[in-house]
C-alpha cells in the first residue's frame, strides 16, 4: 500500500512541523470526545451532576442534531469563570498535581471547548449571591460575556452539532437510534445516582413529548436505588434481584443482581459502575459472566447492576478521552469481588427461583376473554356441606386419576409441613414428573427430573471440592507452539489451570508442554483446549474454560443419576426431595438455569377462577 505524500512540505520535500492552531486542536478533541449526540449529553449531564445538581432537564431536537439543552439547578458559574470553561484543559474538577486522585466525573477541561468547536454552544449561568451571565462559542469563535437572566443554576444549549465540520453528520445515524443512543446514556447515569431527578424530552415537535422521567428518591442507598431501577427496568428486576454489598481487599461492591431464572437472551441489563461512573470494562463483564456460568447456559445472559467503589488511587480513569474505559491497579482484586460476592449472594438465596415464572404460568393457563361471575370464598362450614352433598353413592365407579395420590390422604406430619416449610408438602405427582405441592399461601409445582438433577450436581461439586480434581499425567507430554505473547499469557494462568488438573510448563522459546490434564476429562485434545483458553484469556483475564468443562460432565453424570421423568414417587420421595431442595443452594434452577419450580399463590389461583 502506497502512503500519500504529505500536503505540506519544504522546498525539499520534506514533511514541515507546524504548530495546529487552537480550532483545529478543539475539533481534533472533538474527534475523540464528542462521537454522537448521545457523547455530547453525556459530557453536559456529567457536567450538572458535577456541579452538584439536584435535577436535570435535557431538551433534544431531531435526535440532538440540531438541538441538546441540558438544564440544571447546581451551583452554577460567575461571569468570570464562563472564559474559562471554553478553554482547553480548563476546569474546575482537578488542580492537576495528582491525575490519580479523582473524584468527579469530569476533569481534562476539553469537553466544553469541543462542543463549541463544532457546533453553535450557548451556556447561561448563576451563581448564588451573583448576577446571571452568557457567553457563546460558534465554530470555535467565543463571544464576550454578557448579561443574562436566569434563576439559578446553568442552562447549557448546543445547536447544529458538527455544523463546523460536517463530514461528521454522514455517520449519523436515524433521529430515531440517535435519540434511543441518548435516552440509553441519560438512564445509566440515573442509575448511577438515585437520588438526582432526570428528565429527558424530545422537543422537534410543537409539543415537548417526555422520553424517560426518574424522580429523585428518597431512602438509604438500596431503597433508593430499588426505587430507581423499578421505574427503569421495572418491578420484575427488582423483585428478582439480591442485594449485593461485600466488601474485600479494600474494595466494595454494592447493587443489584437478579436470580439466574431471570436470565435474559442478551446482556442488555447489565449495567457496571465504578465509583458512579457507567464504564465498559471487558474485565468487569468477564467477572459477571464468571459468577454466574455455573447456573446459567451459554446462551442465557444475567441481570444486574452493580457498582464498584474504590479508593480513586487505585483505578486510572484517564484511559481514553470519552472515559468509558478503567484500569485498576489491582484487577485481580477487584474480579475475585465481583465473582465472590455475586456467588455468595446466589448461594445465600437457596431455592428461590424468579417470580416471573409463575406469572408466565399463570397467564398459560389464563383462558379465553369470558364473562366472569364474581363469587365470595364459602365458609368451612358451607364447604363441608357441599362437600358432603357431592360424595358419590355406594358403588360409584370414579373415573382413573391423571395423579398418583398420597393412598392415605394428608398426614398430620404433611399438614405441618404445608404451613411450616416455603415448599410445603407433596400432595401429589403429575404425569409421573411433577410433584404438586401444598404451601401455606398457595401451590408449588416441581419438575422432579430438574430438581433432582440440580441436587445431585450441587452434591458432585462438593465431593470434588473436598478430593479435588484428580489430574491425570500423560505418557508424552504434549508440545504446542504459540506466540511469545501468547505463552507468556498461558504461563502467568499455570497457577490457576494447576489447581484445576490441567499442568502447563515452558518447553523453550515460545512454546509449552501440557504435563497433566483432569482425569475427568478423558482424552484432551491439547492444542484445541489450549487455543480456547487463550481466547478466553484475551476476552475477560481469566479462564474458567477447564473449571467449566469439568462443570459440563459433572452436570451430565447429574443428569444421569437423577430422579428419571416417568418413574412414580412415594409420598415421602416427594416430601424429601422438597425438604432437600430447601436445604441446598440453588435449587431453584437447575444445571442450565431453567427453574425448577413454579410458585403460584392462592390469590392468583382464586382470580383465574374468578372469585377476586
């Protein structure tokens, strides 16, 4: 490929080095900061929440092209300091004598200069005890400070974004994904400060038409937050999320996680914060992923928003200019949190399986639009009269029962049960694969195969944990030639792979010999095993790839050595399965996340018949 000469030159050919002048440097910045719309709000909000708003008003026109307003009541800026704000590298965030001790959102002083550098930028503002004041920037061109009038706080107004340089506008997207772009930055940064209110409006019509409303909350950090994500991912998150607050090595994690049998077909509601910074870090997703890889299938993603708090000294968040990028000084530290809390947390919730899934069920077995008699729930007494009026005469041949019922009927034993234990007793068995039990508040239906095979899994993993993982040496080792690169990063992992049967070495240069692999196993096909990991390795630090294969055949032994679908239950079969399920941690998922069970209250029983 042939490189063009530069354009500007000496007289003998030579590239000349110039000094840019200060728009070009500002559109250049702009470049880097200001990709989309949905940057530019992004910077402005930051801006406000910086300044120590408490509510935030964004206007948007035609996807922000032509118009972003962002509106705040902070605490706002003197005429003086308006020069100022639309000079690079100007700001009030940072003194500049420690680039590691930040603890605001903003701090390199070029987003302002850069959107006044493409586009027509207006900013008003007061400070309290000060006269209000504007000033502009069109194109890069500043304008003097000038009276103003305005109550308090700032109003920042962008007009024509990329108007100076529209080559820009071509990679462009709709209106309609540019405003889907902003509408997804403004309701990260609401998650990541509950107590702040946000409004988001389109205004390209006649009317202004509001895009996302979020109230400020009220409360102690998880009610607040609670209450934010309700009304942003809505109450089905919440009421299937575990809190999450751990601490560890000096670092913290709080927020929400939801239970694997809410698990969503994308990992679009996974939201990860440090320090109340929205960032998309690879090392942070791999850790999600990584504590939930043993209850969720390869196709099924978790939910969860989580924040990770940590002394500003040991994350650099100067990575990139959009500062959505970090990097900790102890990564390792900070993925054994996520991964150690967020297991703990699922562990802790034992069997609890999703409510969504008996609203799902519930809605399965909803019937047709009908016309619907309201009735009042009888009395016992009534009931055991109507009961005793529909027993059948002497020689009533009943017609065979689709269940195998307990022959003696309900024991005092179960009927305590029934009140006492969240999976009550066992009542009966469906088809020879569910067991229908009877709670205190409603009726539980358990596929006995699914919850079986989870308990015999969980009690596999615990016998290997206590043996370990027998590695298995090999006859000849088994050489594989890879990249300097690509050995010195397989060589730091040896530590973690040994303890999980799989022995590595250096065999000179850049290649490696495979020692040992986990009996388990079987036959390994080496060169493949070690190409996966590498890959795993390059996407997310670490690799769970041997814990997980040995997890897979686990998991099919478990499958095999459960409670098989068609065979028949005794009563007392039944009532220890449910007992087991209680006492062992994340049964109520089996192997691949799906639930094991399906809870359905009375309540909702009674309105499908009507009677609420």
């Amino acid at each position: 490929m042939t490189l063009h000469t530069p354009k500007i030159a000496g007289i003998d050919g030579r590239p000349v080095i110039r000094q840019l002048d200060e728009a070009a440097v500002n559109r250049i910045a702009a470049g880097e900061v200001v990709e989309r719309p949905a940057s530019a709000v992004k910077e402005l909000v930051e801006n406000a929440l910086d300044a120590g708003a408490g509510r935030i008003q964004i206007d948007i026109a035609d996807g922000g092209q032509t118009l972003i307003r962002v509106t705040d009541d902070g605490c706002g800026m003197t005429p003086d300091d308006l020069p100022l704000a639309l000079s690079r590298h100007a700001t009030s965030k940072i003194d500049g004598s420690d680039l590691l001790d930040i603890r605001s959102f903003g701090f390199r002083g070029e987003a302002l200069p850069s959107l006044g550098a493409v586009g027509r930028l207006t900013i008003t503002s007061r400070v309290h005890g000060h006269d209000a004041a504007q000033i502009s920037c069109d194109g890069g061109r500043l304008s003097p400070v000038r009276p103003a009038a305005l109550s308090r706080g700032t109003v920042v107004e962008l007009r024509d974004l990329f108007y100076a340089t529209p080559a820009r506008l071509k990679f462009l997207r709709s209106d309609r994904a540019e405003v889907q772009a902003v509408a997804d930055v403004v309701r990260r940064l609401a998650m990541a400060d509950p107590k702040v209110g946000f409004t988001l409006r389109d205004v390209s019509g006649a009317e202004a038409r509001v895009m996302f409303r979020a109230d400020p909350q009220q409360g102690d950090l998880f009610d607040a937050l609670e209450g934010r994500l309700t009304g942003i991912l809505g109450r089905d998150f919440t009421e299937n999320a575990l809190r999450i607050d751990a601490e560890r090595d000096g670092l913290r994690l709080q927020g929400l996680a939801a239970l694997p049998t809410y698990s969503r077909g994308s990992s679009t509601q996974q939201y990860l914060f440090v320090n109340g910074r929205p960032v998309q870090d690879r090392m942070l997703y791999g850790a999600l992923r990584a504590a939930y890889f043993d209850v969720l299938s390869r196709d099924r993603h978790p939910a969860a928003a989580l924040n990770l708090i940590a002394d500003p000294q040991r994350v650099d968040v100067n990575v990139h200019p959009a500062k959505a990028e970090v990097r900790f000084r102890e990564p390792d530290a900070a993925r054994s949190l996520i991964i150690t809390a967020l297991k703990s947390a699922l562990t802790g919730a034992g069997h609890r399986a999703s409510s969504t899934v008996g609203a799902a069920t519930l809605q399965a077995f909803r019937p047709e639009p009908a016309r619907v008699y309201q009735m009042d729930r009888p009395s016992h007494p009534s009931l055991a009269r109507a009961f005793a009026f529909q027993t059948p005469a002497p020689g009533f041949a009943e017609a065979p029962m689709a269940a195998a019922f307990a022959p003696d009927g309900p024991t005092p034993d179960t009927d305590e049960a029934a009140r006492t234990h969240p999976l009550g007793a066992a009542r009966a068995q469906l088809h020879e694969n569910y067991i229908v039990a009877q709670t205190a508040t409603g009726v539980v239906i358990v596929d006995q195969h699914a919850a079986h095979e989870r308990l015999v899994y969980e009690r596999l993993k615990r016998q290997m944990a206590e043996t370990g993982i027998r590695a298995q040496a090999l006859l000849i080792p088994e050489i594989v030639d890879l990249s300097p690169t690509d050995a010195a990063r397989l060589l730091d992992a040896a530590p973690a792979l040994a303890k999980v049967g799989l022995t590595i070495e250096p065999f000179g240069g850049s290649a490696v010999a495979i020692r040992e692999t986990p009996a388990v196993l079987g036959p390994v096909n080496g060169p493949a095993l070690i190409a996966d990991i590498l890959d795993e390795l390059a996407d997310s630090g670490d690799s769970q790839l041997v814990q997980a294969r040995i997890d897979a055949i686990l998991s099919s032994m478990a499958c095999h050595g459960s409670v098989r679908s068609g065979r028949q239950m005794r009563p007392e079969e039944m009532n220890a399965l449910l007992r087991e399920m209680e006492a062992t941690p994340l049964s109520g998922q089996c192997n691949h996340g799906r639930p094991t069970y399906v809870e359905l209250s009375l309540a909702d029983i009674e309105r499908l018949f009507g009677r609420r």
